[in-house]
C-alpha cells in the first residue's frame, strides 16, 4: 500500500515519523477524509474549506494551497487499484521538544493514506442501525476536526459494547450529534438537524443531504432540537462521509420510529445516490 508523508510517495511500511511529533504527544493536528466515488473526490472544495477551518482554529498555517492539494489527492487515488475509496489525511505541528506552547520554525508533518470507501450494507440501509444515546463530555470545540479524539472513540466504544453502531449525543438537554456521524431528524415530514455551532463537526454529507432534500422539494429546517423532540421524532438518520445518510431504527435497545426506514429516508436516500456522482 502506497501512502503519502511529507512530500513522498512511499510503502506504508516505511512511512515513520518521530516519537516527537505533537501529533503523537499532544494530538495537536487535525484531519479530514473524503469518500471518492468512481475516482472522483466527493466535494472536494468543501472538504478543503473545512480543513482550513480546522487549521486557522489552532493556529496552524496550512501547508498546502487547494490546488496542491487537489493535485497530491488526484496522485494518490491514481496510485490505487480501487475506484470507490476514503482518503484519510491529517496535519500536525510536527516535531518539536516536549512543551505545551507552540514550537517556532517547525514544519508540519502531512500524512495521508487512501482505503477501499467501506459504505454501509444493503440490509443495514434496508433494515436501519441501533443506536445507543449518552451524554456528549467532549470538549466544547467539536467544530474543528481534531485528531484529538478520545471523547468520540469512548462515545463510539459505548455503542460497541451496546451492540449498536453508534452514540447518539446529548448536551444540556439537547441533541449534538453521534460519536463519528451527525444525527438529523423528522417531525411531521420536516428534515431537522441542529444548528452548526460548536458543539457539532460542520458534516459535508450533512450539507449535501439538506442540498438534495431542497432540491427534491423536501422541507428542511435547522434549530436545537431538545432531547425528548429527538426520542419521539417520526424518524432518525445518521450521515457522515463513510456512512452516506442511514435510518435509525432502535436506540437503547428498543424499536424506533416503528422500528423500519421511515417514508422520507427513503425518499433522500434515493435523492444522494442519484447526485452523488454528479458532485465534485
């Protein structure tokens, strides 16, 4: 496998970085990953704007300009033998001596790898996924995605031992989002996801399903969503770029919604799939 670390092309096997790296010690760094359908990038220049967001919220100058960035993608997908793939890359402040304040003249470190794109299975989007609810304790800057993870994989780790595929979240008695996915709900045939603000990741698949909800002539509408709104909705969607838009259909260990795919799931799922391939 063909990966990418500051500025080469090499074999996973001999990608290494310093036990140095902030990345490591301090999971200072942020990230991005974008699913590529037919060897095109899905919504590139979104995914782009959004790692210069998470950048310029730790102070971290971007390495690259869009268009080396475009270009370094566009090489590694090429380098693939699969067309549909998740491009993950990540960029920390690199390598400096152990102290909490940011390090002068350090150069960045840039990784970047590229997986087959590992989408949902045909009975999951036929049958719908269990979710488990819990409080969102993650820090209060979830609008930047950091590779700081470790509130989202103890969120994540709950809905393992749940046996569900995620954790859906609550703060201050309102929905926030899942351990790795945004959360989007129905009510009377209207499609509601909370407001992006700092409690939640700005989710591109979350702007591509309202997009194509317009698009198809579905009502839309963003606002906090209070905790029992989100338990007693009509339905109950996840989205993110590796699980595209997935129904809900058990939380906690009970039926939800009627326990199937609601009538408005099906109609924006057949809506993404339809212009997924058209977006770049």
């Amino acid at each position: 496998m063909t990966v990418y670390l500051n500025g080469r092309f090499l074999p996973l096997e001999d990608a290494k970085i310093s036990v140095l790296d902030r990345g490591f010690i301090y999971g200072d760094g942020v990230y991005e990953l974008i699913p590529v359908y037919g060897r095109k990038p899905f919504r590139l220049k979104q995914h782009l704007a959004r790692l210069q967001r998470s950048l310029d919220g730790i102070r971290l100058a971007n390495p690259y300009s869009d268009l080396e960035w475009e270009r370094i993608i566009g090489e590694l997908i090429g380098r693939m033998p699969f067309d549909d793939q998740g491009v993950y890359f990540q960029v920390t402040r690199g390598v400096a001596k152990r102290d909490h304040a940011f390090p002068t003249e350090t150069a960045p470190t840039v990784f970047m790898m590229s997986n087959p794109l590992a989408l949902p299975s045909a009975d999951s989007v036929e049958r719908g996924v269990a979710v488990v609810t819990a409080k969102d304790e993650r820090w209060l800057h979830c609008d930047l995605k950091t590779i700081s993870l470790l509130g989202n994989v103890l969120a994540r780790q709950l809905a393992v031992d749940g046996g569900a595929v995620e954790a859906v979240l609550f703060r201050d008695g309102h929905l926030t989002e899942a351990s790795a996915s945004n959360v989007l709900i129905v009510r009377d045939g209207v499609i509601v996801a909370p407001p992006k603000d700092n409690q939640i990741l700005p989710g591109i698949t979350y702007d591509a399903a309202f997009e194509v909800a317009r698009e198809g002539s579905l009502a839309v509408e963003v606002r906090p969503i209070p905790r029992e709104e989100a338990l007693h909705a009509d339905e109950m969607w996840l989205s993110s770029s590796t699980k595209e838009i997935l129904a809900v259909t058990k939380v906690d260990g009970q039926p939800f919604a009627g326990g199937r795919p609601g009538p408005v799931f099906r109609k924006i799922y057949a809506l993404f799939q339809a212009s997924k391939l058209k977006a770049g």
